[in-house]
C-alpha cells in the first residue's frame, strides 16, 4: 500500500471580504476554499516559472456579484 505525501499546514490570515470572494469563486468550480488556493498559487507558480498551463485547468470568467455572472 503507497502512502499520499505529506501536505503542508499553515495559518493564512486573509481578510474577509476576499475570503468571500474565494468561497463563491470555489463553490462554481466545485472545488474546497483551500483547493482552489492552492489551484491558484500552483497556476501564478507555474506561470512565474514560464511553465505551460495544466492542461484543461481553464478559469472562467469569475464576479464576486451574482448580478454579473
């Protein structure tokens, strides 16, 4: 039987109103707050890095204000 690797744990203090934000932009890709930040570090990584984009890992268009969706 493989073991998963171990995750790293931190303490991320984020201010409320992006908080809010992350968790409605999450809930329409079907993903945990703490998956879609970390979809989102690995994306800014990846593309700091020059790297090609994960295939199929598109972002649609995002609006924290539901009357602009």
């Amino acid at each position: 039987m493989s073991q998963m690797p171990q995750r790293k744990s931190f303490l991320l203090r984020i201010d409320p109103a992006l908080w809010s934000d992350l968790e409605t932009w999450s809930a329409q890709e079907l993903r945990s707050v703490n998956s879609q930040i970390e979809y989102l570090l690995r994306q800014a990584v990846l593309k700091r890095k020059g790297s090609p984009p994960v295939p199929g890992a598109t972002e649609p268009p995002f609006s924290p204000d539901p009357k602009k969706r």
